[in-house]
C-alpha cells in the first residue's frame, strides 16, 4: 500500500498524488469560473491544496462581510400558540393541551444550511491538511466565526447538497460551494493515517476512471471553448436503424460519447472516449496490439454519425500512460481514428501539454506528423 500525506510528492499507485490532484481541479465545478481557475493552474500543483484553502478563506471572508445566505428549514417544537401545523399524534400523546401547549410543524430562516455546513466543514478539514500554519490557523478561525453565527450542524448529505439550488444572484454561493468540494476531493488520496482513508486507484478503478473522464472533458471546457470551440459531455449517439422488430428497442445497448469537440472552423467533429487502462493488449504471441473491442467502439460511433449532422465524425481513444505517450492515427473509411494515451506521471505542465496537443491535433484530425512530445 503505497503511503501519501499533504506534501503532494507520494504516490498512489503509480501516479503522484500532485498529478490526481490536478485532474480532481479540471473534473470540479470551478470549471465554471475560468478567470478564478487560473490563479490555480498557475501555481505549483504540490501548492494546490494551499491555494484551494486560500481562496476558500477569501469566499467565506467575502460572504461573511455580506451576510451569509439564509434558507428555510423545518423544525418541530412544542409552543404555547400555534405555528405552522399542528402535529396532532404527538400532542395528543403527550397531552400538551392540558399544559396549554401544541407540538407544532413549521419553517423557520435560518443560517444553518446545508450550503453553509458544508463550507464550515471543509474549513475544519482543510485546517488539517494544509502545510501552511497560518493557513490552517485561519481556516480554524473562519469555522468558528461560522459556528458563533450559528452553523452547528454536522456535515450534510449528498442527499441533502442535492437539493440546493443556486440562483442567478447566488454566484458567490456557488463558487465558494466548487471550492469547498474541491477541498474535500483534495484529502481523498490519503491511505496514510487521517479523517478520509482510501484505497489506492488500482482498487477503486471506477471512481479514477470517472474522474480521468470528467478531468479530460473540463480540460478540454477550460482550453478550448474560449477560442470558439464546443464541447459537451455524456452525449448519446443514435444507430442508424433503417427497420427493425418492435422490441429491438428494448434490448439495444444505448451510444454514450464521454466528450463531444467541434473546432471553430466546422467540418468535423471528434468523438473522444475515455478508458482507464492500458492501451495495449498482449496476443498469444507476447506483442503488443491496441485492444480490438475499444477499436469497434469507436469505429461504431463515428459510422453513427454519418447522415446524422453536418459534420463529419473522427474518433479518438484517450488513454492514461504511466512513463509512455502514445499518439497514432489512421484514416479509415474517411474518418480518422486516433490512439493517445496522456502520462500521469509526467508534470501537471506536462499533462496539460499533451492533452492540449491530442486533442486539437485529433480535432483538426488532418495533422500527418506526431506531436514532439516526449516522456519526463
């Protein structure tokens, strides 16, 4: 079991911790503040989590010169009057009428909301992980300045998160919200002594798959769409079905495309998907080849496209590397399919790099030369 702490320079798995942190900040919601995001690209990704506390603090500072957002919550309580509803089983139980009092149902403002339990709690945790002392003496302060003001609750659900919403004035709320997850999803790769364990990537292949994917389509958001192209994620393909018996339908696996890229310049359009394994296979003979099924996949959503837009559809597979780039391209039938892989084990600049240079060269889809990337 490999051993990682705050430094950022341990390894889980084969992958530096600084490296899983980096995808962690393209697959969060701070995707949709670029011009904040920045400030963190910028910095060393072994600082990321100090700068994540940073700005935290500066948020919860902001909003606490504002007031903090109030929300109604419900409560139960025995009264002397009627509030809200009255509930009747337990009044009668208690015979609370004979004492002149009601048990009652209502809703009440409050600043005890899951929005601000969830910031509280994430000062609480980052004061832990950070290297900075002053860091972490001001996060403890911001969480108790909260819980004098009245957030007491524990840390809430992801049932309860689910149901805040955000309005268009709540865009403070919000950002402060991406950068509180952000903080929670920053302490996750520890498998050292802490408050959040977890097994290493190899052992919970599905959530670093995941996160490998949505890290990749928020790169591709950050990078891309401000220079005119269009991005989306989780996009589903149609087969082109000309006839078929009634229930086809039922049973006919669904396409989903893990990222959707159209260039400014139109004309075609790159279906990139994500697998979180090696890129090759050994054969019976001990070579290496590129995995067959993974190739059929792709090959099957390009053809879907045909008719379907006025694009014309490329593929590519995008697989992690460790130590090893990757990048080969075909055309075959009139689409290009490609075959990168990204080393995590390089730099963040370095990752960012490659992944820059993948997809817009598999965008543009008629570059005839690979990139001059090499391994660090």
């Amino acid at each position: 079991m490999a051993e990682a702490s705050n430094t950022g320079g341990n390894m889980i798995g084969r992958i530096p911790v600084r490296n899983l942190w980096l995808l962690m900040l393209y697959a969060s919601e701070l995707t949709r503040f670029r011009d904040r995001m920045n400030i963190l690209l910028e910095s060393d990704s072994e600082d990321l989590p100090d700068m994540v506390a940073e700005l935290l603090a500066r948020a919860v500072d902001y909003r606490l010169n504002r007031n903090l957002t109030h929300d109604y919550r419900e409560r139960s309580a025995v009264l002397t009057r009627v509030r809200g509803r009255i509930d009747l089983l337990r009044t009668e139980a208690n015979q609370l009428l004979t004492k002149g009092e009601v048990a009652c149902r209502f809703h009440e403002l409050s600043i005890d909301t899951p929005r601000n339990r969830f910031v509280r709690a994430a000062l609480e945790r980052m004061a832990q992980f950070v290297r900075s002392r002053d860091l972490a003496r001001r996060s403890r302060s911001l969480a108790s300045s909260l819980t004098q003001l009245g957030v007491r609750g524990g840390r809430p659900t992801r049932a309860e998160l689910a149901l805040e919403q955000f309005g268009r004035n709540n865009s403070e709320d919000r950002f402060m919200m991406a950068l509180a997850q952000l903080a929670f999803d920053l302490a996750l790769p520890t498998e050292s002594a802490g408050l959040t364990p977890m097994v290493s990537p190899e052992r919970e292949e599905q959530w670093v798959r995941r996160l490998f994917e949505k890290a990749v389509l928020g790169f591709a958001q950050v990078e891309f769409e401000p220079l005119g192209w269009k991005v989306s994620g989780g996009g589903q393909l149609n087969w082109q079905i000309s006839s078929a018996t009634d229930g086809l339908a039922a049973i006919l696996p669904k396409m989903v495309t893990d990222i959707l890229l159209i260039p400014p310049s139109g004309g075609r359009q790159l279906i990139v998907d994500t697998k979180f394994t090696s890129i090759y296979a050994a054969n019976r003979y001990g070579s290496d080849r590129l995995k067959s099924q993974y190739i059929y996949q792709i090959y099957t959503y390009v053809r879907s496209r045909e008719g379907a837009s006025e694009y014309v559809a490329d593929g590519m597979l995008l697989h992690p590397a460790v130590d090893e780039f990757v990048f080969e391209h075909a055309v075959i039938q009139g689409h290009t399919l490609s075959f990168a892989t990204i080393n995590l084990s390089a730099s963040s600049s370095k990752i960012r790099e490659e992944l820059r240079c993948v997809l817009a060269r598999s965008g543009t889809a008629q570059s005839e030369h690979r990139p001059a990337l090499g391994v660090t």
